[in-house]
C-alpha cells in the first residue's frame, strides 16, 4: 500500500543522559535505557532512539557535526511495497537491505533515510467540543482536564536541505510523497501518502541566512490532541527548566497560517534543532490541491511576539494553487551550494527562524 508515517527517528548525541532527561520530560515514554542508548515508544508505536556518537548504529559518515536527528526511518504497511521502493531507490543512489529487512540509503542532498515494515497502532485520542457564543456543544459539561502531556504521533520532521526542491522531487519520485504547500524561496511541504497530517517532512532551503550551507536536521514536530495539551507541555517544560526558542522569535504558543497548527517549540539539548508540541493541524488526502505562497503569508496566524517582518499591513496574500508546480521552476537548481538570498527572505534573522 503506502509509507504510513516515521517508524523511528534516531538521534546521535553527546550527553546521553541530558537528552533522556529531555524527552521523559516532554512527555515520551522510556521503553529501554542503558549506558548506550535510550529508547523511547510513542503511543502510535513511533520510536525515538537516542544513541552516543560513534555508536555503530548510526549513519556513517554522519550526515553533519554535533547533536540531532541521524536517520529518519519511514513505516512502510507491506513487503510488496517496501520491494518497490527499494528498486525505485537502486535506479539512483546505492541501496542496502538489513538482516531485518529494513532498506537504507543516503539521498541526494546528504540525508540517511530508512524503510522497514510497519504496524502502525491505534491509540486513543480526544479533544473537548469548542464552545462559542452562539454554539455550545459542551453543554453542562466543563473541558478535559489533563494532568500531563502525552505527544501521541510523530506528525513530521523538518531539514535544511542544500536543494530543497530537488529534495522533494526525489521522494516524489521514489517514495511518492504526496507535494502540500510551497512556501516560495523558503521551503516545501509533502505528505507520505499513507498519512493525512498536512506534512510529513518539510525541506527549508539553506540559501536563507538563517541556515547552514549544507543538508542539516531543524526540528521534530509530536502530535497532541488540542491546544490545552500543548499548553500543559510547554507550562512542564519551562518548569523543568528547558529553554522555550520561540518566547523570542514567536509569541511562545502560535498558530501557523499556512497549516493551522497549534505550535509550541522547545531547544533540544546540544544545539540540536528543536522539538514541537502540535495540535489542530490541517488533515488532507488526495483531493488536496497544492498552494504557493509568500512565506511571511504562511507563517503566522496569531503571536503576542511575532518578528517585525511577520507583521503590518503589508503581509501579501498571494497564495494561489500550484497543482502544476509552476512555483518551482525559479527555485530549481543545477548544483548545491548556498546562493545570496533575495528580496524579503534576505532580511531573516535568526530570531525568525520558528517563523518560518
């Protein structure tokens, strides 16, 4: 059938422990541990794996420096399908298979990606009814009270690539990733076409100044059931002492335009990018019809702290629909290499990075 979403995501890090401490924090559950790795197991049966670098389970050579997301494993439903990406995949780049069955190969733009079987589990998931002034479905009732966070999927991942476009294209063609949005000269969004969240990975394009010169991981985004829970998350974890990135770049919890997602982003230890909680994103299928927009159109909805070039009156809505993929044709690129960015992108800071 299809790639059903991320099986695992394996991180190689520095302060095993440190990172432990983290992600039980955010609410993931610890499966395993020892002195080597840490592994924990989301209630949609998504692993997040932590290892110590030069640990041989990791991608070799490692894809960039320091801390962060290694390798990204997709769930593939059945063996007929995974043998079909895998020959896919052997057409262009060099493939190899795992005892386990599980495929490997690096794609073009410097990545370490994985494919292997997967069971993809039902869990429980609600959210109250929203009442409003003139409709009330929470009637004599008050709202879930929750005592935790508890992230329920792995929504998506987020890389700087080198060639975003070209990043795409080749799991469009070897995966069939499904194109969502294109956030023009900034980034493009796809959806693996067993999953209905808005995005399944999202490719930022290193040509802004926010960004490295080549293929790097950015952020993680879990799925919870509804704003409450997103904001019980962050309120945990500015207890717990973790450092909310976004206080200074976006108004801490926000809401994207582009995607209508609920967000509230967090520094993973070692300089590592950043894990998202996420709620109320969009969900879609087939019938989807891709968009292309302004990137300061795409970003934000509301914020109490949004970067300057995210607001005024000035913000164009230009989005319009892109089934052709008209929009990619003047961010195509012959070879990698970071290009001066122009116009508005030129302008991004640091500071708006979680904006975009």
């Amino acid at each position: 059938m299809s790639i059903l979403g991320v099986e695992s995501v394996v991180f190689g890090v520095e302060d095993l422990a440190e990172h432990t401490r983290f992600w039980t924090d955010f609410g993931l559950t610890l499966e395993s541990g020892d002195a080597a790795e840490s592994v924990f197991r989301l209630p949609s049966g998504s692993r997040l794996v932590c290892y110590r670098h030069g640990d041989a389970r990791l991608p070799s050579p490692d894809p960039f420096p320091g801390d962060g997301l290694k390798e990204t494993v997709w769930g593939v439903s059945d063996q007929t399908a995974l043998d079909r990406y895998a020959a896919s995949l052997d057409s262009e780049v060099e493939v190899t298979r795992e005892e386990d069955g599980t495929v490997r190969c690096v794609c073009p733009d410097g990545q370490p990606i994985a494919l292997r079987l997967w069971q993809k589990r039902a869990f429980v998931s609600e959210a109250s009814p929203v009442n409003t002034p003139t409709s009330y479905p929470r009637f004599n009732q008050h709202r879930i009270w929750r005592r935790k966070c508890i992230p329920k999927t792995i929504n998506h991942v987020v890389f700087f690539s080198p060639d975003y476009i070209g990043s795409f294209e080749f799991y469009d063609r070897h995966l069939g990733f499904r194109y969502t949005d294109h956030s023009k000269g900034t980034g493009l969004f796809a959806r693996a076409d067993g999953t209905y969240e808005h995005h399944s990975i999202f490719w930022v394009n290193c040509d802004l100044p926010i960004a490295p010169d080549h293929f790097k991981f950015m952020h993680i985004a879990f799925g919870c059931d509804d704003i409450d829970e997103v904001m019980l998350g962050a309120n945990i974890m500015e207890a717990k002492g973790w450092k909310n990135t976004s206080m200074n770049s976006s108004g801490g919890i926000s809401r994207h335009r582009a995607t209508s997602a609920i967000y509230y982003y967090c520094d993973i230890p070692g300089k590592s990018g950043e894990a998202e909680y996420h709620a109320d994103t969009d969900y879609l299928d087939d019938n989807w019809v891709p968009r292309a927009w302004d990137f300061r159109f795409g970003s934000l909805l509301w914020s109490n702290n949004a970067p300057p070039i995210f607001r005024g009156d000035d913000i164009p809505w230009d989005m319009t629909f892109d089934r052709d993929r008209k929009s990619f044709d003047a961010y195509r690129r012959e070879k990698p290499g970071k290009r001066p960015a122009e116009g508005k992108l030129a302008e991004l800071t640091e500071d708006d990075e979680h904006a975009i």
